[in-house]
C-alpha cells in the first residue's frame, strides 16, 4: 500500500510550509502519526540528528539501562518485560514492547508489541 502525501502542507514542527511531499517526523513523532509531515529545515536541524544518535552506542547503553530498570519494577508486580524481536524497521511491530502477567503468562498489555519505552514505563509507574 502507497501512501501519496501532498506536495505542499503544513510542517508539524513550525507550523511552515513543506514543499514536495516534506518529510517523515519519525522518530520524533510516533511512528502511528504516518499522516505528518516536516519542511526541509525541521527535518535537517530536528529529525537527522536525532537519527544519528539512535544509532550511537552511548544511545543503545542508555535504552538498555532504562529496559533493566523497568524489568525490576515490573517483576515486583508480577509482570515482565517482553521486546518485539522483529528486525524489520519498517514493521508494525518494530520496537515495540508487551507487558505480561508472569503466572498465568497474559498479556497484560501491548497486545501487538504496540508499547514503546516511555508508554512500558508510565505503565510501570502506574501500578
């Protein structure tokens, strides 16, 4: 499925105008907001550098830090972590995260590994 973005729009960042079908926010944006685009200013000073970093070590170490912690508070409730293991970057499920129930082996939450880091750890912190 092709998804045609029109040639001129409103930039989600700046609120200015993108030209040529602008670019994809993601990884800024969530990944579901497939409709929003930026201008060329907004992707080269917000979007490309984010990228980079996510592809850094200190950025891998620091993911891997906040999962630890999080599986530890989850455990206490009885719950555990679980992370998509697809590779395709392009998939639904990529990246994403469940939360299931240890006894019973429910899935308490994320049913589609539709969870990112920030939504398992309000969730953590919730409970």
């Amino acid at each position: 499925m092709d998804i045609t973005y029109p040639a001129k729009g409103k930039c989600c960042f700046c609120d200015g105008e993108y030209i040529n079908g602008g670019h994809s926010p993601v990884p800024i944006v969530h990944e579901c907001a497939t409709s929003l685009r930026c201008c060329d200013k907004c992707y080269l000073e917000n979007v490309v550098p984010t990228i980079l970093y996510r592809n850094t070590d200190e950025y891998a170490a620091e993911v891997h830090k906040r999962e630890q912690k999080i599986r530890r508070k989850l455990a206490t409730q009885g719950l555990r972590l679980k992370k998509s293991r697809t590779k395709n970057h392009t998939a639904d499920d990529y990246g994403g995260y469940q939360i299931i129930e240890i006894y019973s082996n429910r899935i308490e939450a994320g049913e589609k590994f539709d969870l990112s880091l920030e939504d398992v750890e309000d969730y953590a912190n919730e409970e």
